[in-house]
C-alpha cells in the first residue's frame, strides 16, 4: 500500500518534495513556471504506468498469500450504518480540501475565462499572490479557527490533533 500511495504522490505539485524542488529549480533556472494543471497532466501517464507496474509486480513476482475476503454490498452498506452520518467536522474539513484544490488550480484556470488571459490584472495578482504555499497555510489555519461547536470551543483541528 505504501508503494501505491506514494506512486500518486507524483501527481501533485506538492505530492513529494521532489516535485516542489524541481518547479523551483526551472521557475529559477529558466523562468518558466510550471503550473498545477500541467504538471498533474503530464504526470498522469507516468503515475498510471507507475501504478500497473505495481500491481504486476505485487500479483505476479510477489504474489502475497490474500485470504478470501467476501465483502457483499449489505455488509458494506452495514459498516457505513455503523459509522453514522458525516460529522460537521468530517463535512468542513472535506471542504477545505476542495477549497485548497481549487485555489491551488486557479492561477491556471482564471485565466481561461478572462479577455486577456495572462495579462489580465485578475490573473496577474492571482498567479503572483495565491501560490500553492500560501493557499496550503490559509486552509490549514481555517481549520484551527473553524468552529465545530462555539459554546465548547471545539474547533475543526486542534493543536493536539495537528
């Protein structure tokens, strides 16, 4: 699973520390900046080459002894019954990952829908004001000053949790 999980880590700008390394090294280098959509585009094809890699290695060099797992829609369906409804928390928390998601494609997308693309003020500000990092902390200090519940001060995130 691990290998899985860092395999999509090559998808995102911010996936691995690599990733970050190299777009700052052609911003720097070259002055070209290589954008969120980009980057996950033409990363997609080396990740999903990466991922069948995988699972041919996993099923036929390592061939992991599976036991018999018979997993039936009801008993699925039960477990998500035993879990309840999504929490306010849980339901906030899943928007801030969409909101940092969005914010973190817009200096790419803002442009497609202004007259004159990249030069527009609009786009300009965006791309030079609302990089991956700074849209990284905005949503991670939101959840520490979301409420949850304000009569008990519970909050989104705590520091205990972060």
């Amino acid at each position: 699973m691990i290998a899985w999980g860092s395999e999509f880590g090559i998808l995102t700008p911010i996936g691995t520390p690599p990733n970050i390394i190299t777009i700052g090294f052609v911003q720097n280098g070259f002055n070209y900046r290589i954008g969120w959509a980009p980057w996950f585009l033409v990363c997609l094809p080396v990740a999903l080459v990466g991922v069948l890699a995988i699972y041919l290695v996993t099923k036929f060099v390592l061939r992991p002894e599976i036991p018999q797992w018979t997993a039936t829609p009801e008993m699925i369906r039960g477990e998500l019954r035993k879990m309840g409804p999504m929490t306010r928390g849980e339901k906030i928390a899943g928007g801030a990952l969409l909101t940092a998601l969005v914010l973190w494609s817009l200096p790419d997308t803002l442009p497609l829908f202004l007259p004159g693309q990249q030069t527009h003020p609009a786009s300009v500000w965006v791309r030079t004001h609302l990089d991956w990092s700074v849209t990284s902390i905005l949503v991670a200090t939101s959840l520490f000053l979301i409420p949850v519940e304000w009569e008990s001060r519970k909050f989104v995130m705590t520091w205990d949790e972060a």
